[in-house]
C-alpha cells in the first residue's frame, strides 16, 4: 500500500473511532442531570407521608444507606433501623432485608437512596421506597436540624 494511502487510512480509522465513542451534539452530563436520568421508575415518599405512615403504627422496615461516618456523627430517623451503606446494599440485603413487609430508604438528602431503592428493587425487592429529601428534608419538614455531618472527601 502506498504510504499516502495509509495516511489516509490511518486518518480515516481515527475519525470513526472518535465519532463512534461519543454522541453526536451530547452536552456532557453534570452530577444533577446524571442523577436525574438515573432509577427513574422509583417511587418516592415525603417526610410528611412517612411521618403519617409511622404515626399510624404501619409495619415499615427504615432502612439507612448512609456511610458509617454519617450515621455515627448524625441522627437517625427512628430508634430502630437497619443500616447498610450503599456501596454494601448489594451483599448484606440479602440477609438483613424481610420482602413481606415496606422498606423505606433514605440517605442525607434522597440521592444515594434513591439509587439503592432501584439496586434493592432490580435484585427482586417488591415494596421499596425512596425517602425523597432523605434525612435532611425529614427534618427540616420539621424546623429541625438533621444534625447532617458533610464527608471528609
């Protein structure tokens, strides 16, 4: 092959490659609009409906996905929960998990738990919901502080 050829060819291969590996015009995402294209089928409950839900004496499973560090240097929502942070959902729900009664999940401020609530749901959890706002929205509902720590990283 003559070396004007390859050129051309090389040049060629290289052109597609880059066209192939992105969209066309695509913004490139942010962390908000990521997230929001993210566990879109989740349904969600408010503090004032969760508070309603825990008022009424409903059999409700609280489960926090927040990190240890969070959990230990924050409030909690009720004196009994089950705790397993996110990046453990997927090895430890199996165990700590009942299917027959609601799971409500919540984090600092729904984002996390509404990832964890789509995970819970994908490895055949059938009643899960989102705490939308998470703890931060719980209580500022309120007028309270949720005592929130923001992490080290």
């Amino acid at each position: 092959m003559k070396p004007v050829l390859q050129w051309l060819t090389l040049i060629l291969v290289l052109l597609v490659t880059a066209l192939c590996s992105r969209s066309l015009g695509a913004e490139p995402l942010d962390k908000a609009g990521y997230l929001a294209t993210q566990a879109t089928g989740v349904q969600s409950l408010s503090a004032e409906q969760l508070r309603a839900k825990l008022d009424a004496g409903e059999a409700l499973v609280i489960l926090d996905v927040r990190s240890l560090y969070e959990r230990e240097n924050g409030r909690t929502l009720t004196d009994n929960e089950v705790h397993i942070p996110r990046g453990f959902l997927e090895f430890k729900a199996w165990d700590k998990l009942p299917r027959d009664k609601t799971v409500v999940v919540y984090c600092g401020t729904g984002a996390r738990s509404r990832l964890a609530t789509d995970t819970l749901l994908a490895m055949g959890w059938e009643r899960v919901v989102n705490l939308d706002g998470g703890i931060t929205g719980f209580y500022e509902s309120v007028g309270e502080e949720c005592g929130c720590v923001e992490l080290p990283f």
